[in-house]
C-alpha cells in the first residue's frame, strides 16, 4: 500500500503484510526521520467493474430455408456402339408365362423405345429392349419371340449392312415363320410388301408412321396370315405338309 509521510509528504510503499486495519501503524520517515503514526480503519475499497453493456435487441428477422442437397448425378449411360456389351442372360423359357406374346426391340433411340413399348404393351406384347446388336443376336438366339422390330439404321448400321435383318434371314424356317419382323427407317413406305419381299421380311414401316405403329402392324400381320394360309393349302394339296 502506499501512503504519504504526514511531516515532508513524501510517497511510501508499506506491504500489505506489514499493515494491520483497526490499528495505529507507527514508522520513521527514512526521508525526514520524523516519527509518523497511522490509523487505518479499514482496506481501501476496490472500485467494481463496470458492468458488460447490455446485448443490442436483435432485430426480428426470418432466416432463409435450408436447401435441400443436391444429389449427386446420375452416372452416364453407356452407348454400347463397337464396344463390349455387358453380360445379360438371354430370356429362359420358363420366364415367358402361358400365353405371352414377346417382342423384341432393336432401337438406339430412347424416346423411341419408350414409344415402342406403350404401343407393344397395348397390343398384349411383352416388349423386350436389344442392348445393342450382340445382345439382340444373343436374344433372338435364346428367346421365343413372335415380334421383332429393327431400326434401319441400328446403331449406324445401312440396310445392307444391318446385322440383324441377316440374322433373322439365316434362322431356321420353323423358327422364322413364328416371328412376324418388321424393319423401321425412314426410306420406307409403310406396308411396301414388294421392298419387305425383296429383303425376306414381313413389313417395312415409315419413320413418320411410328406413332401409328399398331395400326400398322396389325394390317401388315392379317397380310402375313393370309399369305400363308394360301401357302399351307398349297402345301396341303401337294402333300408336302
């Protein structure tokens, strides 16, 4: 603590030890050697802190929305065009129920197959989607299928070149004659049974005709039907059944 010499005023330090509240302290000035006596009635008062400042209003507000987390996109899809196709088992036999109808569809375009498959399915067809060529050669290999439809232009195949049309055209007759196959692309009339003969197929359809495809095919079957009813007959008369 420090306190001032009552005679020459000068400035002292006493520990805080040394000092005892309620008593007379007496000491000797080392600056004038004068006797000095102190009565300290009790310990100074610690002014207190200030008190912390009250907290401003926080003014009414509404937070935004959390937004939702994106998802992460979805991987791209593989277009199989000259590259290994992924293993698929071929439809078994006993996967096609009593009484289904199969289809089988080799179309790269999406859009379309989406289209192809409402049309097939309203028809009673249970539609199947090639993957690319192998896998639709593998499935025309292994699966009964009644219907085929093949774009022209598969996966940039030509007519002349399209793998599938030589692939329906080399199975053996009792298979082929169970299968009504049908060739989408844009060169076509619909229903050119001359061209569809000429390429040992059932029907050709137009591209701009695709939404009327049922119509289409339904015609083009009752053709088929009534060629080989004659066909059968004939058989029948020569005795070659």
């Amino acid at each position: 603590m420090q306190i001032e010499c009552q005679f020459c005023h000068i400035k002292l330090n006493i520990p805080d030890n040394k000092i005892v509240y309620g008593q007379t302290l007496s000491f000797a000035c080392p600056s004038c050697h004068q006797k000095n006596n102190l009565t300290l009635e009790s310990p100074p008062a610690v002014p207190a802190p200030p008190p912390p400042p009250r907290p401003e209003p926080m003014a009414s507000q509404t937070l935004p929305p959390t937004p939702a987390p994106t998802p992460p996109p979805a991987p791209p899809k593989e277009a199989f065009v000259g590259g290994p196709a992924p293993e698929m088992a071929p439809i078994q036999l006993e996967d096609i129920g009593e009484g289904m109808k199969m289809a089988l569809v080799a179309y790269d375009s999406e859009e379309i197959q989406d289209l192809l498959y409402t049309k097939l399915s309203n028809m009673g067809y249970k539609p199947v989607m090639a993957i690319n060529v192998r896998d639709a050669v593998k499935q025309l290999k292994f699966g009964r299928f009644r219907l085929m439809l093949i774009q022209e232009d598969y996966y940039g195949a030509t007519l002349s070149s399209n793998q599938l049309i030589r692939a329906v055209n080399s199975l053996e007759l009792s298979i082929r004659h169970e299968m009504f196959i049908a060739v989408i692309g844009p060169s076509f009339t619909s229903l050119d049974d001359l061209t569809a003969f000429s390429l040992s197929l059932d029907t050709v359809i137009s591209t701009a005709d695709i939404e009327d495809i049922e119509r289409i095919l339904i015609s083009g079957m009752g053709h088929v039907q009534k060629f080989y009813a004659t066909y059968n007959e004939m058989l029948l008369q020569r005795g070659l059944d």
